[in-house]
C-alpha cells in the first residue's frame, strides 16, 4: 500500500485554508552565510556567496512552503543587513511580524563546501550578534503564541549565550502556558558551548517538549546517552537509536523522538535514513542514497517536515517517509533555505526516485 499517499488526498479535499490556518512559531538566529564559490577553499577564495540561513529560520521556510502560517521569531539590527535577512526570510512566505530591531550586528557564518574526502567546514563570526545580546522584554510571549498550534527551537539558540538561554526558557514555558506543542532539534555545536553546559541547559529546556529531534551525536554530547554507532567509520546503529529515543522518553516525558542518521561515506556522498519512536511504535524511512550539493539545512529539513506531518495528522510511517524526502531533497539544493514544495516532497515519498527531467 502506498501510505503516504493517503494524507495528501485528505487535506487536498479539506483545503488550503485549513493548512494556513495552523500557526508555527520558530525563535532563533538568522545569519549572514559566506560561501566560496565552486567548493574552493576559504583561503582561496576572491568573493563570497552571500545568502542567509540558521535552523529555525529553514524550519519555518520549510513551513511556509508547505503552506503553514509560518511565523519567525529573533532580533535583527535596524540595518541595511538585518534588512536584508527579514527580506529573505519574506520572500519565501514567511511572517515576520514578530521580530524586534536593535543590536549592532547580524551573525556571521563561513561554510566551506566541501568533496570528495574533503569535509565541509564552518567558521563562526556570531559573537555579540543582536539576538545574542536580547533582552526578555524584546518579545511579548503571550501575543507570539496567541493562537499558535506548535512552537520549534532548537539547542543552537541556547547556546549563544546566557541571556539567549533565559530567554530560550522562557520561550518553552510560555509555549506549554498557551498549550502549544514544542518541538526541540538538540542540535549541539561544540563551538558554541560545552557539554557540561549544554546538559545543564537543555535539560531545563527538554521539561517542556512533545517532540525532541536527536542525531546519534547530539544525544551523547548533551545527556550522554549512547546509540552504539561508530560516526566517523560510517557504521550507524539504526536499532540503537530505539534506546536512545527510549532513554529520552523516559527521562523528560516525551511523546515523539526522531532522529536523521547519516553515513558520510564521503563529504559529497552519503547515506541518509529517518526513523520515529514514540514509546511504541519504532519506524524507519525508506534509505537513501544521496549526492551532497549542500548538507547544511538537511536536518532542519527534517524537522520542518515532521513538525507538519504531526499537524495533519500522518501515521507515524507516513510521517518517517515525508520527513525522510523532503531532508533528502534539500541536500540536493545549494543554500540554508529548502525550496521544494509539498507536492515534490511527496512525489518522492511515494517512490519517484527517478530524477527525470519534469516536462
């Protein structure tokens, strides 16, 4: 049977409207991202891509192209640059009616593509950045979530600091106040903080989420918790994860844990698969087999489409699926932003896999 094709067909009898009518909101931070062209090296490098992304903001990009009232929560200085960031994030659909102005400076991020047995990297310049340095009094909580249906954020956010985590918890408790679904991507960046600390915060945070989002490393990073894969070998534990997800769900009372696992055979060639677990069921995606144009935004992908498939209803395989190839099908596209729609999210989902040239 071809399960995910069932949820389409019922929300395309029910409507756009019904779709636009469910509200999400994202807090984080939007940065500047600078990429050489052609995969050269930062050291290279005579000019930079300019475009803009950072977690939340791709999740509600995802969320606005799938035709959700996508809402985008930060702080942007009152610049020409924080101006262009809210005219990126307005292009795709996305309500910006809710980001304050102020600071000094927009963050920064070099990404370096990477080929082959060449790994990607990223250099930070984000440090005094204007959501970085908000105050709670920058966001009215109680106006963000009236009628909202769902609140995302993730452990980047947190990490920025001290002021970024208060006002992170804050976010979370005010969320479940208004009785809006929470969903967390753990997201662990080294740079940005220790594990120690990230421990200590995100499990404040964690007692207020639905629906955390996991990879193999983050959950040992940040609560020690161990799925029994060797990352840097490319051997993955799939069957591993079902304790990690169990060990969350006991811990902070979750109801969903998902997780996007990746096999880097190389830095342009990988292996990717989604699983679920919700203290009953455990499903996994359909493997595949992917050729990276840009891995940065594949998991915020994911997150953005399971954040929808909980919305409408999908099964739980309906939902591995969905998430599975609309994470798939924005490695493919250059940038933080995953510009695809529902429909070829879904097409991929129920098995065209074939890349022919649409006409």
């Amino acid at each position: 049977m071809n399960r995910i094709g069932l949820l389409p067909l019922t929300l395309a009898a029910a409507g756009k409207e019904d779709n636009m009518s469910r509200k999400v909101v994202t807090f984080g931070e939007i940065m500047l991202r600078l990429t050489p062209p052609d995969c050269k090296r930062i050291v290279q490098a005579e000019s930079f891509e300019a475009i803009y992304g950072g977690g939340e903001a791709n999740v509600a990009v995802t969320l606005a192209n799938f035709g959700l009232d996508s809402y985008y929560v930060t702080k942007l200085p009152g610049n020409p640059v924080g101006q262009a960031a809210l005219n990126a994030l307005r292009r795709y659909g996305v309500r910006t009616d809710y980001i304050a102005r102020g600071g000094d400076r927009l963050g920064i991020y070099f990404c370096e593509n990477g080929a082959s047995q060449r790994p990607s990297l990223v250099i930070y310049d984000r440090a005094h950045s204007a959501i970085a340095e908000a105050s709670p009094e920058d966001f009215d909580w109680d106006n963000i979530f009236s009628g909202a249906d769902w609140f995302h954020i993730t452990g980047i956010t947190p990490a920025l600091s001290e002021g970024a985590a208060a006002i992170s918890l804050q976010a979370v408790q005010a969320a479940k106040a208004h009785g809006v679904k929470v969903s967390c991507d753990l997201n662990y960046r080294a740079k940005l903080w220790s594990r120690e600390r990230a421990g200590e915060v995100m499990s404040q945070i964690m007692e207020y989420v639905d629906v955390c989002i996991a990879n193999e490393e983050d959950a040992e990073m940040v609560f020690g918790i161990k799925s029994g894969s060797d990352i840097t070998g490319g051997s993955i534990n799939v069957e591993g994860f079902k304790d990690v997800a169990q060990q969350l769900i006991d811990r902070f009372g979750l109801e969903l844990v998902g997780s996007h696992l990746r096999i880097s055979r190389s830095a342009s060639d990988n292996g990717w698969q989604v699983v679920l677990y919700d203290g009953n069921e455990f499903v996994q995606s359909t493997p595949y087999d992917i050729h990276i144009v840009d891995r940065v935004g594949g998991g915020d992908a994911f997150a953005g489409a399971l954040i929808y498939a909980r919305l409408t209803g999908m099964s739980l395989q309906e939902a591995v699926e969905f998430g599975a190839a609309a994470s798939c099908l924005k490695q493919t596209i250059p940038g933080d932003f995953n510009h695809v729609s529902l429909a070829e999210v879904q097409a991929l989902a129920r098995g065209d896999r074939s890349g022919r040239v649409k006409r």
